[in-house]
C-alpha cells in the first residue's frame, strides 16, 4: 500500500519561490490546486501554453513563428511553430562570459573546467573544421565517445551547421555500434583512443578501426587523446587528431537557422528486439521540451550545477546538455560510480556543489545495498533536488534517500524515454513527495492510463497514453519512408493515441506508479502484474542483490520464474526461498509469487542499465536472443539458459 502521508513537501516560502508556480500564478492558478489546474490548463490549451513556454525560454528564432499549432486528422499530422527558423546551438551558447559552463570529473583524477567563452570558442573552431570538410545541413556526424566535454562541443558544433548528431558510448561493440551508425551513415566520426572504466584502461582502437571499415560515407576520423595525451589517430584514411583538426582561424560562429523540425539529433531503441529504430528527433520540439522540464519541473536556474551520471549512449545525456540553455553549468563525470568506493559521485556533488544531482534507480538501489550513506560522508548544502530514472524507484528507496542523503530534498522519480526525448511523468518543485510516485504528469502532456477497453482510469492499472499531440514527437524514424514503423512503435494499440508501453497507474494525488514495461507484464491466470511489484519486494531482501523476472508458457498458462543475483557467499537455501515467496505473498499477492526461484551469478542489461526482461524470455522459451549486441553482457544469459528446474 502507498502512504497517505508524504516523505516530503517544500515550506512556503520555497514552494512560492520555484518557478513552476510563478508560472502557474501568472496564469491564475493559486492555492493547493494551482500546479494541477496548470496542468489540465497546459493540455486543453497546447498551443497557448507551448507559446508561453517560448517566452519563459527567451527562444532566439531569425524569423517569428507564424502558429504555434496546427493539428491534422492525427496525432502525427500535428505541425508546431510554423514559419520559425531557429538552430538549437545558438539557444544553448547565449552566454560567452568566463563563468563555468562544462566541469567534467574523471575516475582516474582528471578534472577540466571550461568557460562559456572556452566552449563557444571550441565550437567556433570545430564547426569551421567541419564546415571545410563538406559538412552541411541535413549530414550527420556521429560520436563515438565517452561523457567529455569534447562530446558537447562535437553535438553543438554540428547543431551550428544544421547537421544531425548521434552518438554512443564507447562500450558498444563494434556490431552494436554498426547497428546504429550503419544505418545514418555519417559523414564525420568523432572518438576517443581508449577510456577509463574500474580502474582498468580500455583501449578501443581496434573497435574503431572495424567500425570505420563499414561505414563508407565517412571522410573524417577525428580522434580525441583521452586514455594517451599522446596517442596518435588511427592508420586510417582521414584520421586526425582532435587538437590537429579544429581551424585555427575559424572566424565568428554562425547558425544555420533553419525550420522548428529540422532534424536535431537521431537516437535509438535498446535494440533488445531486432535492429535498433533510428529515431530521428526536431530541434524546436527537444528545445522547447527541455526548457519545460529543466525550469519548471526542476527548477533549474543560471549558474546552478546540474550533474546526470550518463552515458552518451543513453537519451539522458542529450537531456543534460539541453540544461545549457537554461545557462546551467554542466558536471560531466565519466567512469565507474564505484570505483575504489560508494563514495565516488557524492564526492564530486560536494566539491563542486551540485545542486541537481540525477542517477538511475538502480544506483540508488546499489547504494542501499551497500549500506552507504552520503549524508553521514559529504556536506550536500547545495544540493536540493535528487532525480531518479531507467526503472521504477521502488517507495523503501524513497525513504531510504530521505533518511540516508538529505532531509530537505525534492526526490523526482521521472520517466519517459529515448523515444520523446524527455519525460511524460516527473517533478513538481512546488508540491509534495509520495514514497514510489512520480509527483505528477509533465506540463503539456495529455497523459492519461487506459484499460484494455481503452477507457480512462485511476487508481487502476493500465498503459500510459498520451492522447495529445505534444513538440517532442519524434519527427520521423530513420529510412522509414512510409512510416509503418513509426505507426507500429506508438499508434498500433490504440487508434490515433500514443501508447508509451509503460505499465501505469494514476494515484489519487494525480501522480503516476510505474509498473514495468507493458511487454514484460506477467500474466498468470489472466491477471496482469508488472515487474516492478516483485522487484520491490525481492530487493528489499538483504540476502539479494538483485533480481528479474518472467513470465514462462506452461500448461496452457503462465508461471512466474524468479531468478535472482545474491550477495556474495549467500546460498539460495530453502529457507531463502520461503523467506522471498513469504515476503511476496504478504506485501503483494499470492498471484506474484513465483512458481520457481532460481539463483544466477548476473543478470543480463542493456548499454544504458537496464534489465532486459524480453532476453531472458526468449532464453527460457528456448528462442534465439535477436540482438546481443545490445546487450553490456551478453554472456550472462548462459545462466539462464537449459535450467533443468525449467523444463516441461
């Protein structure tokens, strides 16, 4: 059962000085009711509040939208901000002063700050290399990169020009990456020698050396020294050194100002089903909805630190560099969170006095196991806001940040995806905290939970649909020229309606529980049961470490199979095994109780973190795994793989 009471609420004084409820009183929302009549506000009148939203972020645009909305016959026919030419660099680089704009942390000891003017002038000068090697509007240029201050001069520098970036993280294999680059087809590749990861030095030059070999189209190799101050680029045609390429007479930056929908950058699905999709996403439609979640939803303000333990591999680092245009200063950090101990994220929060700290929810699930607490170790005095994403924050995991890391903080779980390259559910600054809720639906978006029938409900569970069209819609997905693949990601469940794939329940204070992935919803006896509901049970067991769970074909039904990770020199004893079934039962129902529990030495996850479910599904049916290279450890699914216990 959910608490009543909340973990949290702001005192009156900072409630009324967040930015949410300026916004919501300067349209005539007050009292206890203002964010929620601001939010059936927001998605009955789209076109007025997104307008407003292009105020609040002081959009520079070289010609004025002519309207702001024009809805068609379908979601997808909807056109935002018609006649506007914009480029989304130049509204992230308004600044050009000598306060800090990037201050990247590495696990080996690195530390590298740089100014607004340092960036811009960086930009300038990659942008004009660029320029000289033919890159023009509509040509993509991919990283293929650790979280560097690099790789946000790379992805504004190929804003600037009206090309498209893309990137992934350099422990993709050479398949993972090819299944992603291959189909873009960039034009320039920009990457490091080698990165650090636990302590260990990776060197990736065979990897880029393979990759290159496949893409064709590529006319530049640019090479950032990061492992090796003085390594060499690549012996391939066309490798350069980064610090060799950038022009050294760039001349002043200029933007390709060009329509709201111009192609930004093209991310990409988990790729855990088949080839990853290409999703191609608008810079105004990503501007305009990161300035809504970075200040009114964060409340993120010039000059505070905004830090996201990320990837370039996952959405969540586009998501931080669009911070900039709200002229916060960005802490990049790359490595290991656990490198030598807890303490190595919480430590870089304190001295560079964070105020925005953003992780996964299997972090903070670690930390707990862990038994670390950063509030005992660090002074947090600027921190106010912790965020929490790529799972369901399970409610003993709210308290245990209000009880282990400040007492005064707002704790936003938020949820969304690759595919809007945003949120859907996320913070409220202004309001109260409920332990395992989202506090509210995103500003705008016409969220709402549908039942099979495809009727509205609360307090019920159900899928996440958005019934509105909103700016972040994806534009369109790479070479899918009729769309089918578009129409079947979103459009296929329900008729004209988003549909998130997101398992979902809206609670009586109008915030959201997510369940689980829709396609790893268990379904014994008929009854449907995300994942997350055992999860948190199972993982509130000191013995386990982690836990996933599926569903297996059986007699004409389906069972629940537990396989869990235990902490080391714990065996799965019989009494272990009662303890998790009693557990479950009690706090769930006897339907979550799995028929079998089985322990394995690791649990497979995608690049970005996440438990892939669908793997191991197909490896207990006996299916073949259709893309293992989007997997960060692929050879753990032979744990799971002819169980004995499993067999019919």
């Amino acid at each position: 059962m959910m608490s009543d009471q909340p973990l949290w609420r702001p005192d009156a004084v900072r409630a009324q000085g967040t930015q949410i409820m300026a916004f919501a009183q300067a349209h005539g929302f007050n009292g206890d009711s203002a964010i929620t009549d601001l939010w059936h506000w927001s998605v009955h009148n789209a076109s007025a509040f997104w307008q407003d939203i292009w105020r609040l972020g002081e959009v520079q645009s070289e010609a004025p939208y002519e309207e702001a909305l024009v809805e068609g016959t379908h979601m997808r026919d909807a056109r935002w901000f018609t006649g506007a030419r914009l480029n989304f660099a130049r509204n992230l680089l308004r600044r050009d002063d000598d306060t800090p704009a990037l201050i990247f942390r590495g696990e080996n000891g690195l530390r590298r700050q740089l100014s607004w003017a340092q960036l811009r002038a960086q930009v300038t000068a990659l942008a004009a290399a660029l320029k000289a090697d033919g890159v023009d509007v509509g040509d993509r240029v991919a990283g293929y990169l650790p979280n560097l201050p690099e790789t946000i001069i790379a992805h504004l520098a190929t804003s600037s020009l009206g090309a498209i970036w893309s990137s992934c993280s350099p422990d993709f294999g050479v398949r993972g990456v090819l299944d992603r680059f291959g189909q873009i087809e960039p034009k320039v590749l920009i990457t490091v020698d080698g990165y650090h990861y636990a302590g260990k030095r990776i060197d990736i030059g065979a990897k880029v050396k393979a990759v290159a070999a496949e893409l064709p189209a590529l006319v530049r190799i640019v090479m950032v020294p990061y492992l090796d101050r003085e390594a060499m680029p690549p012996s391939l045609p066309g490798a350069v050194r980064w610090e060799n390429y950038l022009s050294a007479d760039p001349g002043p930056l200029s933007f390709a100002e060009l329509p709201f929908d111009h192609p930004l950058v093209i991310m990409y699905s988990s790729g855990t089903t088949g080839t990853p999709k290409a999703i191609v996403h608008g810079q105004g439609g990503v501007l305009l909805n990161l300035i809504r979640e970075h200040r009114l939803h964060s409340d993120i303000r010039p000059g505070e630190r905004v830090f996201y333990f990320t990837t370039c591999g996952w959405m969540m680092w586009n998501w931080l560099v669009g911070a900039l245009a709200s002229q916060a200063t960005l802490v990049l950090f790359d490595g290991s969170p656990f490198h030598r101990d807890a303490s190595v994220l919480w430590r870089i929060a304190e001295e560079e006095e964070v105020s925005v700290f953003g992780t996964s929810a299997k972090y903070i699930d670690a930390l707990r196991k862990a038994d670390y607490a950063p509030r005992d170790r660090h002074a947090l005095d600027r921190l106010r806001a912790v965020l929490s994403t790529g799972s369901p924050l399970v409610p003993e995991a709210f308290e245990w940040v209000y009880a282990n890391v400040k007492r005064d903080l707002q704790l936003s779980s938020i949820s969304g995806g690759t595919d809007i390259l945003g949120c859907f559910a996320l913070g409220n600054p202004a309001g109260p905290v409920f332990a395992g809720e989202l506090q509210m639906r995103g500003l705008g978006m016409a969220v709402e939970v549908w039942n099979a029938e495809g009727r509205a409900v609360r307090g019920e569970r159900g899928e996440l649909v958005c019934t509105r069209p909103f700016p972040s819609m994806p534009v369109a997905f790479w070479n899918d020229p009729d769309g089918s693949r578009y129409h079947a990601s979103y459009f296929a469940n329900f008729p004209g309606i988003w549909c998130h794939g997101d398992y979902a329940e809206l609670t009586q204070h109008d915030g959201i529980i997510i369940l689980g992935r829709s396609d790893a919803v268990l379904n014994p006896g008929g009854v449907r049961i995300g994942t997350a509901e055992i999860y948190r049970q199972v993982e509130g067991i000191d013995e386990v470490q982690e836990a996933i769970c599926v569903g297996q074909d059986w007699e004409g039904d389906v069972r629940v199979i537990l396989f869990v990770k235990l902490k080391d020199g714990t065996a799965l004893t019989s009494d272990l095994e009662s303890k998790i079934k009693a557990r479950i039962r009690e706090n769930a129902t006897p339907r979550h109780v799995p028929a079998r529990i089985l322990a394995v030495d690791d649990i497979p996850r995608t690049m970005s973190g996440k438990i892939t479910e669908i793997a191991v599904r197909d490896v207990v049916h006996g299916r073949p795994v259709k893309n293992t290279e989007a997997l960060a450890n692929p050879d753990v699914l032979a744990f799971f793989k002819d169980r004995p216990e499993l067999a019919h």
